[in-house]
C-alpha cells in the first residue's frame, strides 16, 4: 500500500511540474512577443529617421554644387540674371 501512495506521490509532483512548465512557456511567449513588437516599432522609426538624414544629406549636396556653380559663375565676372556661357 505504501508503494501505491509513492507511486500516485511521483504522479501529483510530475503533473505539478508539466503544468509549471507549460505555464512558463505561455509566459515566455508573450513576453517574446512583447519584446519582438518592440523591436520592429524601433526598426520602423529608425528606418524613416535613416530616409529623413538621407534626403537631408542629399539637400546639402545639391546646394554645395549649386554654390560651386555660383561662384564659378561670379568668377567668370557674370552678374545675376544675365546669361552664363557656362552650363549650369
């Protein structure tokens, strides 16, 4: 008899545990999920902040040459508003 009761013992202990584990698991999950939302949201902004500095880096370029082409021209002894020879 008293094997019996070790026997339904181990049962309770090793039922308690599946359930713990499965509980865990659950648990896991969602904050795997949490954490995984979190870091595409990161992504997403950085992605558009990455395209914001790009189109900003690309704005200074245009008006470095068009300062280069400017002042080629004023070298030239053009004044604003009459024709270059040079090309713009």
């Amino acid at each position: 008899m008293l094997y019996i009761v070790l026997i339904g013992a181990d049962y309770i202990v090793g039922f308690q545990a599946k359930k713990i584990k499965a509980e865990y698991t659950r648990e896991a999950e969602v904050i795997r999920k949490k954490y995984e939302s979190l870091l595409l949201k990161e992504h997403h902004s950085f992605s558009l902040r990455h395209q914001e500095l790009q189109r900003n880096i690309a704005k200074v370029d245009c008006n470095r040459q068009l300062v280069e082409a400017l002042k080629v021209r004023e070298d030239c002894g053009l004044q604003p508003g009459k024709t270059s020879p040079l090309p713009l």
